[in-house]
C-alpha cells in the first residue's frame, strides 16, 4: 500500500494578547472578560493565541492546574533586572502565560487596596510589558501580532519599537493598542522614566508627557500600529474635548489607524439555557424559569415576594462614570412608580453610602448589596425584568449585552457602547430592544423608567421587546472576525514593508 506523505500544517499566525486581568484568574471589570473570551474566540478565527497576564496573589496554581516553568528569566528594566518566573496553563485551548515576581504582584488587590492606588503601579506594570519579551525570547514565540490593552500594557509597544525592532524575532512583528476606558490613564511623576528604561526624549507634550507627569496609555496610542477602542461609537466620542480625557488631539492624529470593535459575550459564561449559577434556566421558547429566578432572587435579597412588580437590577462599579448620582437623583421618583430595585456595586464611598441609605429607607423595595459578588451577578441578571446602566460615559459595557441575553431590558443613557448595542423601542413598542435617554439627569432617567413601566404593563409588548432582546447576537464569534481582518491587515503590511526593505 502506497503511503502517503503528509506535509505538516502550515503553522498558524501567533497573537499575543497582553492584559494585566483575565478571567479566570483575575478581575476588576470588562477588560478581563475580554481576555478571557477574546483568546477562544480568536482560536476559532484561525489564529494561534498565547496570552500573558500577570500572577497576583490569588492566582492559586493548582486551582487553575498551572505549570511552574523551569526557566527562570532574567527581565532587564533600566539599569536593573529582575528574575522573573512564569507559569503556563489554558484558557480553552489558548496557550496563557502567568508572569510570576511576587514582590510586584503577590498581593490582594490588582492595582491597589485599602489606602488606594499602589505606589510603584509604573514599576510593576513596566515589568509586566518588558517580561513579554523575555518570555518570547524564552519560549521561542514569534508574535506576528503584539496585541496590548489599557495602559497597564502599553509600554509593551513602546519596547517593541524602540528596543526590539530589529530583532529577528520581533522584526514583523505589528503592534495593536486597545483602550477600554480612557479615563486611566497610567499618570506618573518623571523620576519613574529611569526605573522603567524609557527615554528622557520622550519626555514632551508628542511624546508620553501629559501636563508634567509620565503618561502610560500614550505610549500605546503612539507606538501601535493599530489603535482600537471597544465600540465605534466610542472611538468617534474620544476624539471629542468632552471624552478626549485631554488626549483627544493625540487621537485625532492617530484617527487614520483608529477604529472601534464592539467587545463580544462570553456565550458560554453568559447562557440563561445552562447557566449553573442561576436557580432556573430557561430560554426564548420557555421563558418560566426566568419567573423562577425573579422569585427567588426577591427572596435571597429580602425584596417583597411578588412576580407582577417591575424588578430593576444594576451591577456596578460605583464610580462617578456609572452614573449612580443619576439613580440617587431619581430615586424617589422612581420609587414612586411602585418599582423594586435590586442594585449591587462597590466603589466609591459616597455612591456606597447613598445605595446603603435608600435600602434603609425603602425596606423590601430597594436592596443594595456592596461587594464584588459574580454569582449574585449572574441571579440579578437572570431574576430582574429591566437593567439600569446610566453611565456618564461607556467605552463598551457588558452588563447590557448579558441583560439582552437574559430577556431583561436595558435601560441606558445613549452613550458609547450603550448607545451602538441597545434599539429604543418606539411608541408602540413594536421595535427596539431597550430605553434609551439622552442627557446625564435624573429627570431623564426617569422618563426612561416610566416608559419602561407603562411597557412592562402591557404582556404582550414586553414579550415582544424581550424576545427581540434575546435573538439579537452579542456573542464573539463576529467581534473576533474584526480583530482577525485588522490583524491580517497589519500582516500583510509587515510583509510588504520585508519585500520591500
Ligand atoms: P467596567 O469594565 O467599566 O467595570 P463593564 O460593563 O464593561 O464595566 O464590565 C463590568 C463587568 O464586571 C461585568 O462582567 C459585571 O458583571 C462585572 N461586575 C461589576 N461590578 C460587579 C460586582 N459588584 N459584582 C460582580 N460583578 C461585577
């Protein structure tokens, strides 16, 4: 019998994703659903993944089944260098790399704690973008694309450029930056730039200075090939004085190589049908288990036990940019419209307090529980009939994207993501999937619950801005088409630059 000789599959493009949180292993917000999900999907899309987050101190190995890797790695940053170790595990069928030097990262909090920020956030999260290389270096691994996100990653592209150009490892290699909420920005006082290993040349209002201090997010912006933001609407807002955060002239420059890509759902995570952590699935055809979760959520957080009355849920940070004055605002109102309300956040202290205070002063109508809690996460969007997001400004948001999916109806300011993922519904509620208002107030926050009140009153409407809610597709699988044609488009242009040098 004849054999036949197969030629070995051509190897797949590698990306390398570069996020200081991913889930499983770690999470402040959206940025670590992303890495998480963004990994899997792009495996799909036809890209070999490997991303890299950092080890903090909750990162259990063995929980997460991680190798220790035995070659240490000496990290050069400015005149010092670190010994770094790493450990490699999966998310999917993703390659992740954990960058392990305790001293910077063995703690509770990602970026801070108690007192607030860290005080060498710079020093830490310099190592973390530098040891990408080291790490490649080590392991052998040829990113065709370096993909970076949020300040805490930027530098990496900086490095890229200016130290490792000409590295036959890094020669092609194209450098993406994605911002996910301009509002932070990496703001440092100069004397960081020794320690970090970045030129003084840099220090200028072109380059990564920003009114006297050290601006991380700048690097990225200036050093990628590519820059993206989370939604288009976003991308089009950060150009403008009222979301530019200072850097709009910076990103209107950049606007040739600036685009928005609208951040996917993990649909396994995110799955009224399957998910584990809600006391009933159900799904667009058999929607009683949805009356199920309502029931026992109302129960669980001491709300009257009642299926007719409007349950709005909202999960948060609570800071200035979720808009909770807006609720504080309206709550009376609101109240006033014979609503429950179940919030859960944590945050600033003031937003705290005021939560804590309306629960107090509307017992078994108004519920707030402080703290970080993704179980409850997951009953709150199961168990509510509508969702609040009024937020000042949102890049992308994805608590309106899992509301959809959980056949409970946005209602969110226009705004960034916001306003790209969610349809008003119209007069007659014949389409739309949500509430949308306009200006940062109360008042119009109100009429957006009203609206949703007098809709939820009649069946058959809400049935149908639920149902239309539910199909739409939030899930990656088109997000990461858009990731793939960018990244291709850079590949094919490090190419073409090879012929042509
Ligand atoms: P951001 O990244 O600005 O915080 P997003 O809407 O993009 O906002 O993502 C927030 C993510 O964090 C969502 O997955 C949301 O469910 C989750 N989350 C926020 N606050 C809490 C909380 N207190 N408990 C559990 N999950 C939370």
């Amino acid at each position: 019998m004849k054999r036949i000789r197969r030629e070995p599959a051509p190897a797949l493009p590698l990306v390398v994703l570069l996020s200081s949180e991913a889930v499983p292993f770690s999470k402040t917000g959206g940025l670590a659903d992303v890495a998480g999900a963004l990994p899997i999907a792009l495996r799909k899309a036809g890209f070999d993944v490997v991303l890299v987050t950092p080890r903090y101190g909750s990162v259990d190995p063995a929980k997460f089944r991680l190798a220790k890797r035995l070659k240490p790695m000496s990290v050069p940053l400015g005149a010092k260098s670190y010994d770094v170790d790493t450990f490699e595990g999966k998310v999917g069928d993703a390659r992740v790399f954990l960058i392990d030097y305790p001293p910077a990262f063995a703690r509770e909090g990602l970026y801070r704690d108690a007192s607030g920020d860290f005080a060498d956030n710079a020093f830490r999260f310099a190592l973390f973008s530098r040891s990408l290389f080291e790490l490649c270096l080590t392991f052998d691994l040829r990113p065709a694309i370096l993909h970076a996100n949020d300040w805490q990653a930027a530098l990496a592209l900086y490095y890229l450029k200016r130290e490792f150009a000409a590295h036959p490892l890094f020669a092609s290699t194209r450098g993406v930056f994605t911002i996910h909420n301009l509002a932070y920005q990496g703001l440092f006082p100069p004397a960081v730039l020794e320690e970090l290993g970045v030129g003084w040349d840099l220090f200028k209002p072109e380059g990564i200075e920003f009114w006297g201090k050290v601006n991380f997010l700048k690097a990225g912006v200036l050093f990628a090939d590519a820059v993206t933001t989370v939604s288009e609407r976003y991308a089009a807002e950060i150009q403008t004085k009222e979301f530019g955060c200072g850097l709009e002239g910076l990103l209107q420059a950049r606007a040739g190589v600036l685009s928005g890509i609208v951040n996917g759902i993990d649909a396994d995570v995110w799955n009224p049908r399957t998910d584990k952590l809600i006391p009933a699935t159900y799904s667009e055809v058999s929607m009683t288990g949805k009356g199920k979760c309502k029931l026992a959520l109302q129960g669980e957080l001491g709300l009257a036990r009642d299926p007719d009355v409007p349950l709005i849920g909202m999960i948060s940070r609570l800071a200035d940019q979720k808009g909770f004055d807006l609720v504080e605002a309206a709550a009376d109102w609101m109240m006033a419209e014979g609503v429950q309300v179940a919030v859960l956040g944590t945050g600033e202290a003031v937003h705290e307090a005021a939560a804590r205070a309306l629960a107090a002063r509307y017992p078994g109508r108004f519920s707030a529980t402080i703290g970080f809690n993704d179980g409850l996460a997951h009953r709150i969007e199961a168990g509510t009939d509508m969702f609040m997001m009024p937020s000042r400004y949102e890049p992308c948001g994805l608590n309106q994207l899992y509301s959809l999916r959980y056949g409970t109806v946005p209602i969110v300011r226009a705004t960034g993501g916001l306003d790209d993922t969610v349809d008003d519904v119209d007069e007659l509620g014949r389409s739309g999937t949500g509430f949308k208002f306009h200006d940062a107030t109360g008042e119009a926050l109100l009429g957006a619950v009203q609206r949703a009140v007098r809709a939820y009153s009649d069946a058959a409407v809400w049935r149908g801005i639920v149902r239309r809610g539910m199909a739409r597709d939030f899930t990656w699988g088109t997000s990461a088409e858009r990731y793939a044609r960018l990244y291709r488009g850079l590949m094919a242009d490090a190419l073409a630059a090879r012929v042509a040098g």
